[in-house]
C-alpha cells in the first residue's frame, strides 16, 4: 500500500506511526491546503511528496491508496473524488455526515472495483473478536451499558467563543459524532442494527452536542451509550446476560481488558495487544486487498451503513443535519 494522506490532525500522526512496522506499506505523499502544515508532517515522518492540490495528488500513479482525516463533513466528498481517480480509501470516523452519502460511497466503491474502509479501529483488535467469541456464554443478552467520556481542550475553547471544527455544526461535529461513535461501532458490530434510537444530549448555544446519552433499542435488550466531551469518566463497556456479564477496561477504544464473570468464576480472556491501536486495523485493510476479498469490504461497509443510519437519526432527533 502506497498511502497519501489527507489532514494534518493528530490522528495523522497516530497513524503514521501505525503503519511504521508493516510490511510494504508506506505513506507516500501527504496533502494539506497549508504548505507549510503538509510539509511539517513530511518533515518528521519521512514523507517524499507534498501536494496542496488535491486533484494533482489524485493524478499521482505512485499512489493507490488515500486515507482521509479532514473534518467530517469533507469526508464523503474527497472520498468519492479519490475512488473516482481510482484510489482505494481509508476514511476516518465518522464515515460520511448521513445515510444516503455512506450508501453512494458504497455504490462506487463497487462500480469502480476498489477499496473503501472506514478506519475505526475497536473492530480489528484482537480483544474485540475474543468478545465475539464468548458472547454466547452469557446467556440472554439483558443489558449493555457504554461510556466514553474525555474532556476536551476545545470544549474551553468553545466556552471561551471559539468554535473549531469538532464544536461547528457546519462540519458535522459534537460528541456523537467524534467519540460516541465508538460505542456505536461496538454495539451494532456485535449485535446489528438496533429496532429504535433515542439520542439526548447536552447542547451549545450553537446546537452542537456537546455529550449525550443514545439508548439502542432491540428485541430483547437495550443498550446506552454515552459520550462526553465536556466531561471526563470511568470509560468502560458492560454486556449483560441472564448467565454472567463482560466487562471492558478503558472503554469500546482501545478494548485494554475484558473481564468475564460467571457465578462464582471471574477470568480475564483479553490478551495482551502490543502494537498500536490503528496498526490492527491497517494490517487487515492491508490483507483484504491484497486478498482482493471484496466480500470482507461489503461485509464492513454494510456494517458502516447501519452505524451512519443510527448516527443521522440520533442528530436528527437534536436537531442536527
């Protein structure tokens, strides 16, 4: 994988050094509409080329791959223009801003025979498929209960008047959108698409949402979860069932420790993950294509469509686009 990159935030760096320990993947080039931004990131990690034309970096036939950390609600759009220049894509969360976007997202990624992946770690870490695996000795699922909640800087900025681009409705930011949607992935990907949302939240005076709570309703459970940016807490998740309970440290991110208790047995089943939290899921991205096993880009896209529908009709219950 020759990857270039889009954005220059934190989460560019985080993955840069991800990627640092694969084999035959590498990043390329970067693009930031700041020269001086792309050519920092450049600096500091090696990077060849450096572009702050988006379409010039697209006609670059050195790369195949694009992996997309602009704000949120420039994701769908420099992901259709990259798959239509042929590149494969590796967005970052939340995906697109809506339902219909993720669907055209989808189409093309099939109508152009290449790959789109949205990058959301939880799901490719080794703990998170050990949970998959002991689901079923809990008995009747009962209760599932989520919490990631980290105070941010910028929340005092947006105290303070200054309203950046994760606190800005017109960039399709708020909790739900940049830290609820963890849990998000965790549930749906666990147990599908619930039957009904409910999404209450903190606002800003300007309608973001600076934390909420949205309860997932299914057949025969229900599950909260909560994020919060304007807070900080115990970062936790908890699957109850009639026969026992899972239980996992630090919260649907990093997935550190997930304890299983049954009776009188309690059992640590999580193993150690040494790498970084983004390599897992790049080293899968990585094997998918290379497999060209289109069945497994389907299989987690349609996963994405069901989280972009609960997120739209949780924001739209807020009053957020």
């Amino acid at each position: 994988m020759n990857i270039a990159t889009i954005g220059s935030g934190k989460i560019v760096e985080e993955m840069l050094q991800a990627i640092e320990s694969l084999q035959d993947v590498q990043c390329v080039a970067a693009f930031s509409r700041t020269k001086d931004k792309a050519q920092r990131l450049a600096d500091r990690y090696d990077i060849a080329k450096i572009y702050t034309n988006l379409e010039e970096m697209l006609s670059d036939s050195e790369i195949d791959t694009i992996y997309i950390a602009s704000p949120n609600s420039l994701h769908a759009e420099q992901a259709r223009l990259s798959m239509e220049y042929g590149k494969n894509v590796i967005c970052e969360k939340p995906f697109t801003s809506s339902h219909e976007e993720a669907k055209a997202l989808f189409s093309l990624a099939k109508e152009k025979e290449v790959f789109l992946f949205e990058a959301i770690p939880t799901l490719h870490l080794p703990n998170y498929q050990l949970i998959k695996e002991h689901l079923d000795s809990l008995g009747p699922i009962k209760l599932v209960q989520c919490n990631y909640s980290q105070y941010s800087s910028r929340y005092d900025q947006l105290k303070n008047g200054e309203v950046t681009n994760i606190f800005d409705p017109k960039f399709a930011g708020g909790a739900l959108a940049d830290i609820n949607i963890y849990n998000l992935h965790f549930v749906l990907n666990l147990f599908g698409k619930p039957e009904k949302v409910n999404y209450s939240a903190n606002q800003h005076s300007n309608g973001i949402d600076t934390s909420g709570i949205a309860v997932l309703s299914y057949p025969t459970f229900q599950a909260s979860c909560v994020g919060a940016k304007d807070t900080t807490g115990v970062n936790f998740v908890m699957i109850q069932g009639e026969e026992g309970y899972l239980y996992v440290s630090q919260g649907a991110n990093g997935v550190q420790k997930v304890t299983l208790k049954k009776k009188d047995e309690e059992i640590v089943i999580s193993v150690q993950q040494d790498d970084p939290r983004l390599t897992y899921e790049f080293r899968r991205f990585q094997e998918i294509i290379t497999n060209e096993d289109y069945v497994a880009r389907d299989q987690l896209l349609e996963h994405s469509l069901h989280v972009a529908s609960v997120m739209e009709a949780a924001r739209n219950q807020i009053g957020l686009d």
